[in-house]
C-alpha cells in the first residue's frame, strides 16, 4: 500500500504534538520534543522518543519510489585550535563522495562514481568543496560571534524526490542540537532554539545569500537526474561485462527426467529477466524462479528450474533478456560437473535388452543364410546322415570365424 508522502510527514508532526504531550507528563526537557539531526542522548526515556521519530523519518524519506540526496558539512577546531572542514555527499543512503581539509579533494566512495565522472567533472567538484569550505567558514564565525560557546557547526542540505515532487530541506545545528533551517521558496530562516533566533533574524534580511543558498539548492536537486543516469548507464555496462550464464541437468534418483537448470550471476540483475526455452519456445510449465539473492561476494544470482524428459535433450536454451539485449545459452547435455547424464536403471535394461535381441536376430539370420548355401551344395551331391553331420559342422565353424573376425 502506498502512503503519500505528505500523509506521512503529517503524521511526523502530529507525533511531535504527542512527544509534547509526554514530555510534560515524563518532565522531559524541550530539546526531546523536537526532531533533531544532531542529537545525541542516552537518557532512555529521552531515547524512547527519539526511536518513534526515526521510524516515521525513515519511512518519510525511504518510501516505495523515493530518492534522497544530501549533503553534509562540518565545520569544527582541531587540537590547535586551526578550523576544519569536511563535506560528505549522499545518494540513496550511501555516501558517493567526501571531502575534507587540508586537501579538500573531493573523493569518489563507490565504483560507479569513478567510473562515470570525468576528470573535469572531479575537477570541478574539487573546487566547489573549496568554495564550501570558505562559505561556512565565515558562516561558522558569525554564528560565534553570537553564541560563544559554538564549537561545531553541522550542515545537511539536500532533496528528497518522489511521485509527489521534489522537497527540498536545508538544517543546521551547533554543538549537536538544532540550530537553524532555511526555506528556498520563502528565502527566510527559522530559528530551533532562542540562541539561533538573532541569527534567524539577521540572515533573513540577507538577500544575496539567501537567493544564493536558494540557487545552491535548486542546483543541488537538479544533479539528482544526472546522478541517476550515471549509476543507471555503468550498471547495464556492468552487468554486460560480468554477466555469468550456465545451463546444467540435476538428475532425479528413479526417474526418466531430469531438472534443467539455468543459473545467472552479475554484479546487479535488475530488470533481468531469465527462462528456459524449448526450439524458442518458453516453457511455463512447473518453472520454479528464485532470486536475485546474494553470493556474498558482491554479485547476485538468479535461477529458474524446469523438470523435462531425459531422452529429448535437444533444443534447450536459457534465455536471459537485459536492457542491453537477449543472451541465449544453448544446453549441451551436461550436468553441473560437466559430465554426461547417467541414463535410469530401467533405460540401461530395456537398452541392454534391446541389444541382445538384435544380436540373436543378427546370428540367427547369418545362420540361416549358411544352412541354405550349405544345404544346396549338399542337395547336388546327395544327401546322407554323415553329409548331414558335417553341414552342420561347417556351418557352426563358419559362424564362429565370422564373428571372430568382426570382433
């Protein structure tokens, strides 16, 4: 069932009423009523709220059919008391690229990253995350000259887009708890706590940087599109080139058929579709499909399993179909270790029978043929009980030397 997005962020407000509520029943302090992205607790009590706000923002921000990206800033004094900076770019949960001072280069975290972004395109980031830590450095200054006691100052920035539309957040916080957010529409600052309202206050009335920050963002969603085609593009070129495809037979113990089996394994079987045809035909009889599940070593498998005669092994394919084209891998015979079907009992002794009484039929009739010859030859020269004898010595001996000679 699929639950709008903004039903559910409803519901997230209407449960801060209800953390509200409790907070003045349980003598909670006023920072547990309040969602926060920085907090860290242990009070248990105050942890107990903080549970029932993650599961309802997770369920906001990682519903069916919703992509998220973010970025994180933060701004903090080393031993020496010298700033630093460190910048981490998020994408559907994992962290695609990181930054931080002194190099401030901007570094690709996943292989699709590296292998879809240019040298330009790295370039270009490594000076924005220059450009960002000079933006928050001076933002990290005017905050302290308001609240003293800053130490660290933390960012996330981002989007969040789904079926409804693009929903853009901005949030800050000083020392773990919450600070500030920005609304791009409206340009204006709202404070989270009474230290930040001065600076709420303050920044609202600054226009420049507030449509700067408001440009920053829109740009920051627009990338979401880009970012997807990348990841989409490396993984069917990925899943091209590793792309594993075997077709094999499982016997069955006392039985005349066998499991056809088609195994597929790649870095990502999205969109991958797999069956077992016969002379092009799909069977859709007694198939049994599973996965993709993981191998644990960073692929995935799919497998589809048909039962059919052993005798007509001809003509069998396992048929997978990508976003980059069909794969058709023909069966040739074989089982997994790559030997030979053994036939059934019953179909070696109906064999071996068969056999036999060809072999019979075959003496019996090269028999026949030279009792005939013999008995001719006989018939011109007359026949008595001793000529009688010897032709059927002649012909016993005449057998054996053929089939002597065949073998």
């Amino acid at each position: 069932m699929h639950i709008p997005y903004q039903t559910l962020c409803l519901s997230k407000l209407l449960l801060n009423y209800v953390a509200n509520f409790f907070s003045g029943v349980l003598g909670l302090s006023n920072k547990c009523t309040r969602q926060s992205i920085f907090f860290r607790g242990s009070d248990s009590s105050e942890m107990s709220v903080w549970i029932l706000y993650l599961l309802v923002y997770v369920h906001c921000s990682n519903g069916a059919d919703v992509d998220t990206l973010e970025v994180q800033y933060t701004v903090h004094r080393d031993p020496n008391s010298n700033l630093q900076f460190q910048q981490t770019t998020m994408f559907n949960g994992h962290v695609i690229f990181s930054c931080s001072s002194p190099t401030l280069r901007n570094q690709p975290r996943l292989d699709w990253v590296t292998q879809t972004f240019t040298p330009e395109e790295l370039e270009e980031r490594n000076e924005e995350c220059k450009h960002q830590q000079y933006e928050h450095f001076g933002w990290f200054k005017n905050i302290k000259e308001t609240v003293t006691a800053a130490d660290i100052l933390q960012r996330r920035c981002g989007c969040i887009i789904n079926s409804s539309g693009v929903f853009s957040f901005d949030e800050w916080g000083v020392n773990g708890e919450d600070f500030l957010t920005f609304d791009p529409q409206t340009l204006k600052w709202t404070a989270l706590s009474y230290l930040a309202m001065p600076v709420a206050l303050a920044w609202s009335f600054q226009d420049i940087m507030n449509r700067i920050n408001s440009n920053f963002s829109l740009i920051l969603c627009k990338t979401h599109n880009t970012l997807l085609m990348k990841r989409t593009t490396w993984i069917n070129n990925t899943s091209l080139r590793d792309l594993d495809v075997h077709i094999y037979a499982k016997p069955i113990p006392g039985n005349t058929s066998v499991y056809l089996k088609c195994h597929v394994t790649a870095s990502d079987l999205s969109g991958v579709r797999i069956q077992l045809t016969k002379d092009g035909v799909p069977l859709d009889y007694g198939v049994n499909l599973t996965g993709p599940l993981p191998n644990g070593d960073g692929t995935v498998q799919m497998r589809v399993q048909v039962q059919v005669p052993l005798r007509d092994t001809e003509g069998y394919q396992c048929y997978v179909q990508t976003s980059s084209g069909p794969l058709s891998v023909p069966w040739d015979g074989l089982s997994l270790d790559n030997t030979v079907v053994p036939l059934p009992l019953v179909d070696v002794v109906v064999i071996c029978a068969m056999v036999g009484l060809c072999c019979f039929g075959v003496v019996v009739f090269i028999g026949i043929k030279i009792w005939k010859h013999r008995a001719r030859q006989h018939q011109a020269g007359g026949c008595s009980t001793n000529s009688r004898q010897q032709l059927v010595e002649q012909t016993q001996e005449e057998l054996h030397q053929h089939f002597a000679s065949s073998f």
